[in-house]
C-alpha cells in the first residue's frame, strides 16, 4: 500500500517532470521531489489536505502595511507596527500584511539583498513571530527577482558559490521583441562577470535582476525559504510578480504553463506543511489572464482582484456603475477552496493593466486627467507595438476621491468611505491598506525627495503625531478611522459576508450600485446598495423583492426597514446594508 509520504512525492515528481520537461540536465525528478520534501522537514504523519475547503471566514480583513508605516523615536518599527496594532485595530482586524521587511536595495522592500535575515532598521525575526501570534501574518516572497547587491549575485559575477548560476541571462541579439513587462527601462542589462559580459533579464528595473528558474537549484532555494517562513509564524503567502517566473526567449514570457505549475507544486508542499497556509498570487495583468491563477482550485487559494481598483475609481468619479457592474456580472464566483482577495489602493498605485478591455482609451484617459488634477503623477510601460502606454496611477486613494471628473467637491469623506463600503461587502477577502485606514494624504515631500512615484502613497507617521490625530474629533482621521472600524466590525460579524457566500448583481440603474449576499446556509441575505453619484437617488425598495414575512433591517445605520415597499432617498454616497438576519455585533 503507498504511504501518505510516498503518494505526496509521486505527486511532486509529476509536477517537477511538467517544469522541467524542456530542461535537458535535469531529469531525475524522483531524487529533487526528496529533496524538497527534505527541505520541507514533512513529518512522518501527514498533514491530511481537505480539497476545496475554505480556510477563511467573513471574519477575515487584511491590513496591509510597511514595517516602517509607523514610526516612533528610540523604538524599532516593528514594536511600533505591534502598538499600533494593540492600540486600534486589535479587536477589528484579524491579519496583517507587512510588505518586504527583509535588507534591499531598492523599491521600497522588493529588490531583496537577503531573504533570511529581516532589515534591522525595522526590527527582528522576534518581533515578526510576535505579530504572527496574534494576527495571521502575510509576507511576500519574492520569488521573480532579487537585488544587484544580493551576495547571490555577486556569486553570480564571480562564478563561484550559491547564485553563480541563479540568473536568467540572454543576447542582444535575441529576438525579445513579444516580451510583455510593465516598465519603459531596457530588459536586458550588460554586467561584467569573471566569465566576460554578460546580460541579465530586468523585468522590473536593473537593480532587480530575474532568477532562472531552469536552474532547480533556485527553487530548492526558494523552498528553503518558505520553511522558513512557516518556521516564523507566517502562514500566508504573497507570490510577489510571480507571472513572469518562467522566461523563453521568443516568447512574451509571462503566465507561461510552468509558472502556473510552479504555483502548483509551491502550494503543493505549503499545504502539505501547514494545512491552513494559504497562497496568493500578485499578477497584475489583464482580468482574464489574472482568473487564470486560480487552476482548478489546485493552484492559487487566492488572487488579487486587480480590476476592482480601477474601475470602483471610475464608478465614483464618474457618479456612472455601468462599466464596474458589467465586470461584476462577468466575475465567475470563486469555488469553494479558493477565494477573490479584494483591495482599493496599495503600496503601490491603480493598475491600469487590469483595466484594459474593460475601459476604453478614452475612458482611462478621463480618468488619469482626473487623478491629475488631485495631485497623482502616472507610471508607463512600453506596449507590444513600442508605444508609451499609461501602466498605473500613483496616488493616495483619499485623494484620488476628493472629487469627480467635475473637480474637487464638498463629498470627499463619504465618497471614500462609499467606496470602502463597496469592497467590504463583495465575495472575498477584503486586503485595507493602512494609509486608507488612516485617511492618508498624498506625500509630496517623500515623493520630491525619491523622486519615486509611488512614494506619494508611502507616507510614514509618526507615532504621536498620528495619535493625536485620531483622537481629535474634527479631524478627517478620526472621522474615516471610525467609519471604517464600525463597517469592518459590521463585515466580520455576518454570515452572508463570507468570502464564498452567494453574490448577485442587481440591476437599479447607473447611480445605485448594488448586489445581494445570501450566507451559506441560505438563512441571512443582504443586499448591498451604493450611491455612487453626488445627487440624492430614490430606491424602490420593492425592487428588491424583500420577503414581507421577514423582518429586515438597515445595519449601517442601525435602524428597521418600516415598510418593504416604500420609496426611500439615498443621500449622495450612502451605502445601506439591508439584512434579514442582523448578527449582533461582538
């Protein structure tokens, strides 16, 4: 009879054979599938894997942050990052993200010097294992490029030790002209190696250098890591750029059927090492491409929802749900063991990518000059047939929704918080950047000191000073802060905001957006209903069929529905949750 042990490396050998199939000096896939397993440190009794379960609950959100976000004199940042975690958020948010926190180079954490080690400006492996005890942990792993001034290239350019052989390389010559990458820099750079000139692969920029993944030796290396990782507490893991994992030359080398295996066999071992460890693949590409990561509920448990940014942004500065309604509709629902992992602003900036075939040139272009005229600056790509193409929006999302293409308004705070109500509600997990959380305005000064785009949305605060501001009533900080801590209190506690419970699209016209939730077991339903223009909009609240025997009841505003066929008026913005069932609110 095959062990537990034995079929999990039978498994691994099929998906290490579909990798490598192509790789002519690696064919003994039994000794590397032991070997990971090695590296694994699997015990003798298995972790039994249930397919398709759901390892998430609608009391799951995500707070994303630096380690840095929050800082405070004569502390480290991570202890800082865990006060502020004790102090506000603690019963409310249940995860955490915190971006890079390993030594780097560049980008802000994601050119990685060292992958075992955590930056010391920021704190230590304790102070990491101190969070993962009390919030689910998410960390990025990196796993497409590391840094120029990693000792694994310096290997590299000496041709001797772990990393001489880790990088992907090239020709001038070769034909790199399908090649699909989101930045404007050459792909290849010219690098003086002990072995003469050479030219690595930069899809990102040219302190960010591409691992080979032909070479097994890196993904042992990455296996290491994971363990790690697991090792610490984390149990969440963001496949950072993983789309361009996997390169052939003459081809667009992006989502190429060995990166989507790759995932495979990471999420392979992970679940295997900690049954509720959960995959999640960043692949900031078009929405149907982007649908891809998920397999058959055998590759990524979850993935970003890149389309919802943009298109939530052009619902509400435009006051017109079509385009984003359109989308919903199209969305499949996630199967069970998989879910959508929802945000609105990031580190980073609104990808526009995600937005391609869903809005219009024209479109897009209405709405960059809108984000201009509230302080965003743009990032570019070169497109397949050499054009400047815009790639993304860089801008604090409480800006960016100060107004609508009419200019500044008088509805800033609702819009925002509108527009918070809307992720908080959709299928799957919701993922809060801190500084939406904080009511964070653009940082002009960080951005005129690195000249960095992105920067704008990387402010970093002092502890005090944001103190002070969250507990003063009249700023805009206390007042979002505590809107968006009474809806996520609200999210967590019903069951028809599980990730996976049922999702419809209603049908109110272009100002009203709204969906229906049912729970699992079919006994809560709310339907979720936005006013997404700055004029008042009457709901027929027969519209949406409610159940006269039942009682149903608003929960933001915490009042009873008096009459299921009345007309009621949604002030500009307003978002109302209309539910049968009202779980009482911990």
């Amino acid at each position: 009879m095959v062990n537990a042990l034995d079929s999990l490396t039978q498994k691994v050998c099929q998906q290490l054979a579909f990798i490598y199939r192509d790789v002519a000096h690696v064919d003994n896939y039994q000794q590397l599938a032991e070997q990971l397993m090695e590296i694994m440190r699997f015990p003798e009794e298995l972790h039994a894997v249930e397919p398709y379960k759901n390892l998430w609950s609608e009391r799951d959100v995500i707070m994303i942050t630096y380690g840095d976000s929050v800082i405070e004199e004569g502390e480290k940042p991570l202890k800082t990052l865990q006060n502020f975690i004790n102090d506000y958020i603690e019963d409310t948010i249940n995860g955490v993200h915190i971006l890079p926190f390993f030594p780097f180079s560049s980008d802000d954490g994601f050119s990685v010097i060292d992958y075992s080690s955590v930056n010391e400006g920021l704190g230590d492996w304790c102070d990491i294992a101190a969070i993962a005890e009390k919030k689910r942990l998410m960390s990025d792993l990196v796993i497409n490029h590391c840094s120029s001034r990693s000792l694994w290239f310096t290997s590299f350019l000496n041709n001797e030790g772990t990393g001489k052989d880790f990088f992907f390389t090239a020709s001038p010559e070769d034909d790199l002209s399908a090649v699909v990458r989101p930045r404007t820099s050459s792909l290849l750079k010219e690098v003086d190696t002990v072995k003469g000139k050479q030219f690595v692969w930069c899809t990102f920029s040219h302190d960010q250098i591409d691992f080979d993944f032909r070479n097994p030796e890196v993904l042992k290396a990455f296996v290491s890591i994971i363990r790690q990782y697991l090792d610490t507490g984390i149990e969440i893991f963001r496949l950072d750029a993983v789309a361009f994992l996997w390169k052939i030359v003459g081809t667009k080398s992006i989502n190429l059927p060995q990166t989507h295996e790759v995932v495979r066999l990471l999420r392979t071992l992970i679940e295997h090492a900690k049954p509720s460890a959960i995959v999640i693949t960043e692949t900031n590409i078009p929405n149907t491409q982007n649908l891809t990561y998920f397999g058959n509920a055998n590759e990524a448990h979850a993935i970003y929802n890149f389309s919802l940014p943009p298109l939530l942004l052009n619902t509400l500065v435009t006051g017109d749900c079509l385009y984003l309604k359109r989308w919903l509709m199209s969305m499949p629902p996630a199967q069970n063991g998989t879910t959508y992992f929802n945000f609105i602003a990031s580190h980073d900036g609104i990808g526009l990518r995600p937005a391609e075939g869903l809005l219009s040139d024209q479109e897009l272009n209405v709405l960059i000059n809108t984000m201009k005229q509230f302080g965003g600056r743009i990032s570019w790509r070169t497109s397949d047939d050499g054009q400047q193409k815009a790639y993304e929006i860089n801008i604090a999302l409480y800006d960016a929704l100060q107004g609508t293409t009419a200019g500044p308004d008088k509805w800033g705070n609702a819009r925002f918080i509108c527009a918070h109500a809307i992720m908080l509600a959709l299928e799957g997990i919701p993922g809060i950047y801190i500084h939406s959380l904080l009511a964070t305005r653009n940082d002009e000064e960080r951005l005129a000191h690195t000249h960095h785009n992105r920067s704008i949305n990387r402010h970093r605060w002092q502890y005090d000073q944001l103190k002070q501001l969250l507990n003063d009533n009249q700023s805009h900080h206390h007042q979002v802060f505590q809107a968006m801590q009474e809806l996520i209190a609200i999210r967590t506690n019903q069951p028809a905001f599980h990730p996976n419970a049922v999702q419809f699209t209603l049908h109110l016209g272009l100002q009203l957006f709204g969906f229906w939730r049912q729970s699992v077991d079919r006994k809560q339903s709310i339907f979720c209903i936005s006013n997404i223009s700055c004029e008042p909009q009457p709901l027929m609240l027969s519209e949406l069929n409610l159940v006269i025997t039942e009682s149903w009841f608003d929960l933001i505003a915490k009042q009873k529905v008096s009459d299921t066929l009345e007309r009621i008026t949604l002030q500009p913005y307003q978002t109302v949750w209309i539910c049968n069932q009202p779980n009482t609110l911990a």
